[in-house]
C-alpha cells in the first residue's frame, strides 16, 4: 500500500465524493442497464454526469484512485465500470489506527 498515492487521491472534494457515492451506488446512481453495481461497479458515464464535470477530468480522478489502489476497474465491451476495492479501505483503516 503506497500510503502517499492514497493520500494524494483523498486530498480533492470530488475524489472523495466519488468514494462516498461508490460506497453505496444504488442510492446515488440511476439504474444501469448492462451490468450490477455491486458486482462489476458504476458506469464512467454515470459518474461523470453526476460529477458534472468533464469526462477527461472525471477520467483523470478516477486513474488516480484506480493507481492508488481505492478502486477496482472492468471493462464490459466499450464500457468501463469502477467499484471501490473495499480491501484497500480496510487496511487504510488499519495504518491510520496503528501508525497515525
């Protein structure tokens, strides 16, 4: 775990919206039609509209997240699907309860 790549991808508002809405996707994103959330994650679109930003910059913030190990990404024909990695949060978890 690369603790200042974790940091760095924390230290935006939208970054940790995207967190926030990724860790409970039903009650923040429309129904998506080609894949489940829990098992494969949200569509870019999907979390660019929400952003309301632009997709390279939404592009952008989530290949920071993906690098700094917070997010699991698949890719379904054209479509690119993120969830969070929910491990990477546990054991982010634990270095700030033992080492911070």
């Amino acid at each position: 775990m690369d603790q200042l790549a974790i940091f760095k991808a924390l230290s935006n508002k939208t970054r940790l919206d995207i967190l926030q809405w990724l860790k409970d996707p039903e009650l923040h994103f429309p129904p998506q039609e080609h894949a489940d959330f829990m098992e494969v994650g949200v569509c870019v679109g999907k979390i660019q509209e929400k952003c309301g930003m632009t997709q390279s910059t939404v592009s952008e913030y989530l290949a920071l997240l993906l690098k700094a190990g917070l997010l699991e990404a698949t890719r379904i024909g054209q479509w690119t699907y993120y969830k969070r990695n929910e491990k990477a949060f546990e054991l982010l978890g634990d270095f700030v309860k033992s080492a911070l």
